[in-house]
C-alpha cells in the first residue's frame, strides 16, 4: 500500500515545527510554521491582532534582541509583509536561539501595533518600512518618513510603485 502524499494548499505550508514553535504552541499562542529559511532559522507566520502578544511572550522567553525589522512586498495586488528576525543574547555564545516572525498585511490595509515599547531597536526600522513600503505601524511614538522628504507621495519600495517625472519637478522651481 503506497502512502498518500499530502499537498499543502496554496498560502500554507507542512513545515515541521522547531522548539519556538512547540513552546509557543505549548502555551497557547496561535501561528502557522512556515519553512525554515536558507540558515535553518525558524520561520514563524503570526496574525497581525496576535503580534504584540506573541512578541513579548517571546521576550519573556529570553527573545532580548530585535536584530532586525523590515517589510517587503509580495507582488502588485498582494499582501505586504512585516518581519522581525529576534535573537536570543547571552554570555554562552554556541547557545545561539534565533526565530523569525512574519506578519502578512492586506495591501488596502496595512496596519499593524508597533513593537518599539519592547524593543527599543524597532524605531528606525519600524520608520523605514513605512516611509519605503507605507505599512503604519500603530503605537509608534515617532512614525514619520526616514528617508524620502516629508511631502514626498507614494511608497517607494511597493512593486507597483510609479516614479513621478522628476523633470518636471525640476521645472516648477
């Protein structure tokens, strides 16, 4: 009897879940285990409502290091997607923990709570993926553009982005 070969459906994944994972599950926090990434790093899918909770029972677990938040886009008409890779930092170095959380945010909506009030490293890094990608991250204290001037309209990094004709910019001055 040949065993049955289950396909994943489109927008989900049969990954395995890793140690973060089960701990999350273990206390009753809802996710979905994505595929590991190219360094084996667990990949975790987490609701927008649920991010907030999830990220400080993670800090509680010892999650003491935002290294790094950003976004990207999937695609014109897709979601946007909201990352936060987090590290566990302590004195024994070979103990090395590292997870990632990604929130996907409905394109006519991308708004999602802001993580700065558990790390603090979140402030720029919350700031750029909404001046580059226009995701609002709510509850952030700061949330203005980084990088493009303050009139400047659009989202830059969005895929269906169209760049104005700096032309005649420069001839209106």
């Amino acid at each position: 009897m040949a065993e049955e070969q289950i396909q994943p459906t489109p927008g989900s994944s049969l990954a395995e879940a890793g140690s973060v994972s089960r701990w999350l599950i273990d206390n009753g926090f809802d996710h979905e285990t994505l595929e590991r990434d190219q360094s084996g790093v667990e990949v975790l899918k987490v609701d927008r409502d649920f991010l907030v909770p999830i990220a400080t029972a993670l800090y509680a677990y010892g999650f003491n290091y935002l290294q790094c938040q950003g976004g990207y886009d999937l695609g014109p008409g897709q979601d946007l997607v909201s990352f936060y890779h987090l590290v566990k930092v302590s004195n024994d170095v070979s103990q090395v923990e590292e997870v990632r959380l990604k929130v996907f945010l409905p394109r006519q909506d991308p708004r999602i709570a802001s993580v700065y009030w558990i790390w603090k490293a979140a402030d720029f890094q919350e700031r750029e993926a909404y001046d580059m990608y226009g995701i609002v991250y709510e509850g952030h204290p700061n949330l203005k553009r980084i990088l493009m001037p303050e009139d400047w309209v659009g989202w830059p990094l969005r895929k269906d982005y169209i760049s104005p004709n700096f032309y005649e910019l420069q001839d209106a001055y």
